[in-house]
C-alpha cells in the first residue's frame, strides 16, 4: 500500500481515531506483530493503556482495518525530557 494512500485514509479518520478514549496519538508506521516488524505500511494509534477489546465499549474499540489500511494500537510510554 502507498504511503500516500495511508495519509489520505489517516487525515479522513483522525477525528474518529483521536476522539476515542485512551488514544493520545496517532501516526504511519509499520506494523508490528508478536515484537516483530512486519514492514506492512499502517496507521499506528498511541494509546494510554493497551486494554483487551471485551474489556471496553464497543465504541472505543480501535478498529484493525480502516478500509484497506491496516492499524497497530501502540503503548505511548511516557518520557522525560532532558
């Protein structure tokens, strides 16, 4: 999928993505799954606090595809800045 394509699809659902709860971020990327890079371009969503999906509202969920983009819900661990 072409990067372009990706930031099309982010700039029409940022404000779906960053009014949901939880979500503090969001970027392109690659995905990565199992602690490893799967080099398939997608819409990285930061989040506070990575939660199981049947533990929150429905509405709260992110989704795993938007269209045909892919999403990886990322921990945003917090740093100091120095």
């Amino acid at each position: 999928m072409e990067v372009e394509a990706i930031r099309q699809k982010l700039a029409v659902s940022t404000a779906e993505l960053s009014g949901k709860p939880n979500v503090v971020g969001l970027g392109i990327g690659t995905k990565v799954s199992g602690g490893k890079d799967t080099g398939i371009p997608c819409i990285v969503v930061f989040v506070r606090q990575k939660i199981a999906e049947n533990m929150i509202e429905p509405s709260a969920v992110i989704p795993r595809t938007l269209g045909e983009v892919k999403t990886d819900v990322v921990l945003n661990r917090s740093c100091d800045i120095y």
